[in-house]
C-alpha cells in the first residue's frame, strides 16, 4: 500500500469518525438544553473515544505527509497536498475540514450552554448558603470571583 493510500484511508476514518462527531455533538446540545446530566455523560464518554482516535489518526497523518515530502513550515498540509497534485487526497483533507470545522463550530456553542449552566449553578448555590450579598467581579474571560470585605484599620 502506497503512502498516498494510507493517507486515503486514514482520512477516510477520519471523516467517517467526524461525522459521528458532529452527530453526538448534535445529541449533545439537546441533552444540554433539557439539562439531562445522566443522558450526557454516555455521549461525553463517546466523544472522548473518538477525539483520542482522531487525534491518533493525526499523528499518523504528519508522518505519512512527512514521509512524502512535506515540513511543517511549509504551511497548512492542504496546500503540500494540492502542490503536489493528488486530486482526490485534497478532496477528502477538504471534507474531513469542512465537517472539523462544524464540529467545532458545535462544542462552542455547548461549550458556552455548560458555562451558563454553571454560572447559574454557582449564583444558586450562593443564594442557598446565604452569601449572595457578597460582591462579584469578573474577570477578562467573564468569569465571576467574590470580593470579601475586609476592614483595615491601619498598615505598617
């Protein structure tokens, strides 16, 4: 087997595997929005199996582009593998972006679901230990810190 069919069939698992992915990131964000936590970590579980065998597969793929000529100061692979004419190998990297970039696209937006979710969570667990009166400040990634109050009376 060629290296350029390896690289075929490596990118082929890849896009086989992104799609289900973008699937179970779909699942995802429904499962987030009833705030099913039990139903989530079976799918959390899933895509945590299938970035460990993405990010395998991308190991193996910069050996294989390497073992053909390309360096990594060279650029985005995409452009080594349409320089070098391999038509149909620039077609599958292109898909297999296309649908990595939904994917994405999709753990942002959960991403940004779960942030609220425990934003709301931490002003309800202040609210039932009864230190809600306590100041908040954000930070530069929006995320809260109480301020005690302390009196100082004097310094040396």
């Amino acid at each position: 087997m060629s290296t350029t069919d390896k690289l075929q069939a490596l990118l082929n698992q890849d896009l086989e595997q992104l799609r289900q992915l973008e699937t179970l990131l779909e699942k995802e964000q429904a499962l987030l929005g009833d705030a099913d936590v039990r139903a989530i970590e079976p799918v959390t579980s899933r895509k945590n199996a299938l970035l460990g065998d993405i990010r395998e597969r991308a190991r193996q793929k910069v050996h294989l582009l390497v073992e053909m000529g390309f360096r990594p100061d060279q650029g985005h692979p995409s452009r080594f593998i349409r320089s070098a004419g391999l038509t149909e190998l620039y077609q599958s990297w292109e898909a297999a972006q296309s649908v990595l970039a939904r994917c994405h696209s999709l753990n942002q937006q959960n991403s940004k679901v779960v942030a609220h979710l425990q934003s709301r969570l931490s002003r309800l667990t202040d609210i039932f230990r009864g230190s809600s009166g306590q100041q908040k400040l954000y930070g530069a990634t929006g995320q809260q810190t109480s301020v005690g109050q302390r009196n100082i009376l004097a310094s040396a």
